[in-house]
C-alpha cells in the first residue's frame, strides 16, 4: 500500500480532488468498484436522449461515485497498469463502447447564481480543458469553433428571454403593448418560437461539434456511436428555482439523441424543493417522472467500511461507544465526518483534579452523555434542546440506548447496586441513568442541597458538569 495515498485521505477525506478519486479506486476505500464498474457498463449500453436520477440521501458518497464512473470512463483502455488490472473483466466491445462516452461534470450547486441552467451548463463544457485535451485522443477540440457556437446560443437565448440582456428587450416589447394589433401579437409569438426552435438547433448542433471533435475517421456510423454524458451533481443542494429550471431547461432544449443526463440528487429533497417553488400540495413525485426516464439507487455505504479503513475513531478510548451513536442515529457519510470533526474540536478529557466517585461521574459524562449530546445537536437542534432542558422523554431515550452499549464491567463500575434479574436491571438502570440526567440539567429535587450533587454507590454527579458539558457546545451550531 503506497502510504502516502492513505495521508491524503486522512488530512481531507471528503475533498473529492483527482488525487483522493484515484486513491478511493486504488484502495476501494469504499468497496464500490464493482458497482462503478457495473455503472458504467449499463449507461455505455444506454442510447440518449436520456435522464436518469442517481438518488441517495445526503452524504452518500453520490459525488465521489459519479467522480469514479467520469475517472474510469476517462481511463478505459489506458496502459497504466492499475487501469489494466481494473478494467480486465472488460471485453473489446465494451471497452470500445466505453471509449465512446465522453464524459461532463457540472456541479450545479457551484454554479446556481448564474443566470440560466443550460448556458451555464454550456458554457462549463466550452471552458472544460479535459473535454478539450481527453487522453488518447490526438485532435483536440477547437475552443473557438464551440465559443462561437456560444455566442449564436447566446445571441438566440435573448430572444427568449433566458438571458440577462433579454430583460431590455421583453421591457421595450411591453411598454408599446397597448398599441398592438392582434397580427403583432402573433408575429411576436411566431418570433418567439422560432427562436425557441432555433436555440434547440443551435444546442444540438454544439452537442454535434463535440462529438465529431472526438471522431478520429469522421465517419457517420462513428458519430453515431459518440455519446455525451453529463454528469449534473448537488442538484439537490441547489436554489430551489435553480434546480426546477434546470430539470425544466434539459427537457426542453437538451433533449437530443445520443446525450445523457445524469443527474445526481436525493430525491425526497428535491421533491420538497419543488414544492417550495409550486406549492405544498403540487404532485412533486409526478412532475419528476416528466424528466427523469430511469431511477436508479446508490446504496449507502456500510459503516464498518468506513470506521475500518479510515481509522475515525481508532485509538479512542470510547471507539465502541462512537460508533454505536453514529449507528444509532444512522449519520450518512458526509455527517459522520462532521461528527468526527465536532467531535475532536469540543473533547472534554478525564480531570485528575476529581477523585473516588465524583471522578467517575465525570468519566461517566465525557464518555457517554456529551458524545450523545454532540451527535443530538448535529442530527437533531429541537431533540438537543429537550435533551439539555431535563426532557423526560429525551432521557429515558438516552438511558434505554446506553445500557445497551455498556459493557457488564462498566455498569458494576457505575451503578454497582443494580445488580438484579435481567429485565429487573434494565429497568432500574434507565431510572437510575434518567435520575442522572436530572441532575445534570438543573432539577433542585434531587440535588443535595449543600454540595449540588447526586451520588450513588458508584459515582458521583455534580450540577457543574452539566454547565461544563453544555458551555463545551455553545459555540458550535449546525
């Protein structure tokens, strides 16, 4: 193993640079290669026009993997030798098949302040310098030729109204609108959809240009087997209307033969964020059935990949206890990074200051109740606050997952006299632990009046831990 590919991961797992692309294939950090593999393979058999939604939640790992199909599509037929090794399985028919897909990515939450989807998406592809140098490939594409073809989308946009400048000239259309005639009126919408046609001729033919720039003989039966695949990701972390406008845009104007969309998202967001722009009640699920015409599903990647191969809690003394909260709360990829990193930032450690019991129910604090609290305020601010504010409810959750987790040795260490039947024990331990809880947050009821502590054979709980814990939080917000 080439260590120094491991060290990138660990300075910044999540940056989905080329370097931590090729390392996550090398390593099959996520054990997904296989999958990527059997992607790529279905959409070089499939024929455009076509969109497809590659759903997954939040922090799936949908940004790498759509990284790794672009990396291995631009790889296939190398003479590296790892991309030999990757791509053995693979006959010459489907490597050829493969080597016809020229691949796109636009990060469409990166670009959601321009003004318009499709020439924002354009123009990315006129500005790609690997569409424009792809490897194997001894023509290059002419910058010019597509700017130009830039411009006549550009100059067409206008005229309906897509573009910043058409703003002036929808202005100036309105402000003589009284003085229209009907014959006008239609002129101007026969205008306005000729200029629509025109804009459709113009993106396909650009989507023509590229391809043939890829064609080594010129031939049409080799034309006809280049195809575009673009790859749109963060749509679902998009401005609302961004999003819809895109969706609506690709239908439009970008539906073409031998052009695939495939388009990123978490779909049950993006369903909410077409609701946002049409209404609580519109059908979400029915109007994204118009645009997309093949669902697929990434699965989520297992936790015992990540916590094995990128060593998140390796070393700590409460490993097993972060990695039961992470399951518990089931943390996408992306959030148990952030648990991680919240995590490291706000750690409290053992006080050698305490002694006896009363440095016990301090162990018992840092290791089990603040780890909890920090994963409650990441996932969830409203059970976090109930949580801290000495919630029945909230506590006794607290308490019912917690006995689960602890060992037998731990629980004789913190709670020696509940040593009873099975069922008996478990009950008597979440009133104990939620008796605790109550100490914590502040209930004068069960505090002993001169010191402000709760004690049991076991340990000892003070008022000032809870402050402690709770201070130890402030300043981090989701």
């Amino acid at each position: 193993m080439d260590n120094s590919k491991v060290k990138v991961w660990s300075k910044n797992i999540q940056d989905a640079s080329n370097e931590n692309i090729l390392s996550s294939l090398q390593e099959d950090s996520f054990q997904r290669n296989w999958l990527v593999m059997n992607f790529v393979r279905q959409i070089s058999n499939a024929q455009g026009p076509l969109s497809i939604s590659l759903d997954g939640p939040w922090g799936s790992g949908k940004t790498f993997f759509v990284k790794q199909a672009k990396m291995l599509i631009e790889n296939v037929g190398s003479d590296d030798e790892f991309w030999k090794k990757f791509c053995v399985d693979l006959d010459k028919e489907e490597v050829a098949r493969i080597h016809d897909i020229i691949p796109v990515y636009y990060d469409a939450w990166q670009n959601d302040n321009d003004t318009d989807p499709i020439l924002s998406v354009i123009y990315s592809i006129v500005e790609n310098e690997e569409i424009k140098a792809r490897a194997g490939i001894p023509k290059k594409i002419d910058s010019e030729k597509l700017k130009e073809a830039l411009g006549n989308i550009l100059c067409l946009a206008v005229d309906i109204g897509i573009n910043p400048l058409a703003a002036k000239v929808l202005k100036s259309i309105k402000s003589f609108g009284d003085s229209w005639t009907s014959p006008e009126l239609f002129n101007a919408y026969e205008k306005q959809q000729k200029a629509n046609k025109g804009l459709r001729s113009a993106i396909e033919k650009f989507f023509i240009d590229i391809s043939e720039s890829y064609c080594l003989n010129k031939t049409e039966q080799e034309l006809n087997r280049k195809k575009i695949i673009i790859f749109i990701d963060e749509l679902d972390r998009c401005r609302p209307d961004f999003a819809v406008r895109l969706l609506e845009r690709v239908k439009h104007y970008a539906d073409l033969p031998n052009v695939i969309f495939v388009m990123s998202t978490n779909l049950t967001e993006l369903q909410y964020m077409i609701r946002n722009v049409y209404g609580g009640g519109f059908d979400a699920a029915r109007y994204l059935d118009r645009f997309f015409d093949i669902h697929m599903v990434l699965p989520e990647i297992q936790d015992d990949i990540i916590f094995s191969y990128f060593k998140i809690f390796s070393n700590r003394k409460n490993e097993s206890i972060l990695r039961a909260i992470v399951r518990y709360f089931k943390m996408s990829l992306r959030e148990i990074f952030r648990y991680m990193k919240w995590y490291r930032m706000v750690e409290l450690y053992e006080n050698s200051r305490l002694r006896g019991e009363c440095y016990n129910g301090w162990c018992f604090c840092i290791y089990y109740v603040f780890p909890y609290m920090i994963a409650l305020k990441l996932i969830d601010l409203s059970r976090y606050q109930l949580f801290v504010s000495g919630d029945p409810r909230e506590a006794s959750r607290f308490a019912s997952f917690i006995i689960e987790i602890m060992s037998d040795s731990t629980i004789k260490t913190f709670f020696p006299d509940k040593d009873d039947e099975p069922e008996m024990k478990k009950e008597n331990l979440v009133e104990e632990i939620t008796t605790v809880l109550t100490t914590l947050w502040h209930d004068k009821n069960v505090l002993n009046a001169a010191d402000e502590s709760y004690e049991n054979a076991g340990m000892e709980i003070r008022r000032s831990f809870g402050h402690d814990m709770i201070n130890q939080l402030s300043l981090v917000v989701n």
